[in-house]
C-alpha cells in the first residue's frame, strides 16, 4: 500500500514540474543557470505533453496541452487513490 501512495506523490510532484515548467515557458530564459533548468524540465515533462500536443488541434497562440496532461494525470491519481483505500 506505500507503494501506491508513493506512486500518488510522484504524480503530483510530476504536475507541480508540468506548472514551473509551462510557468518559465512565458519568461523564456536565455541564458545561465535559468536555462539550464528550464532545458532539464522540458527533458522531463516534454515527453508526457508530446502525447497530448500530438492528439488536440492546435488553437492558435494558447497551449491547452499541459491543462489537459495535468486533469489526466488527476484522473489516474483518481483511481489509484480508489485502489489505495478499496
């Protein structure tokens, strides 16, 4: 059962990653330090909002897909949090 809790606060640290990651997306970093974490993230967050940048149309200057990446990352926390306490 620790292990599924784990797995939940992963998930969330995951979304928390998702949101500095969309947030220094709007700062555009150039150069430094900055840059360098902003470069790390996209390593570890592109992947999973590829999947959705993929499959929704694009609808001009706006990205949903990292809100969408987030709400189904909620929904499988959802479940597994149904698994955790059945």
């Amino acid at each position: 059962m620790n292990l599924l809790v784990m797995v939940v606060q992963l998930m969330r640290f995951y979304e928390l990653l998702i949101v500095v990651y969309v947030l220094m997306s709007w700062l555009r970093p150039s150069s430094g330090l900055i840059l360098d974490i902003y470069r790390t993230l996209g390593t570890i967050v592109e992947p999973w909002l590829g999947l959705f940048r993929r499959i929704m149309p694009r609808t001009g200057m706006i990205d949903f897909s990292p809100l969408v990446a987030i709400i189904v990352l909620q929904v499988i926390e959802q479940v597994i949090a149904r698994l955790l306490y059945r």
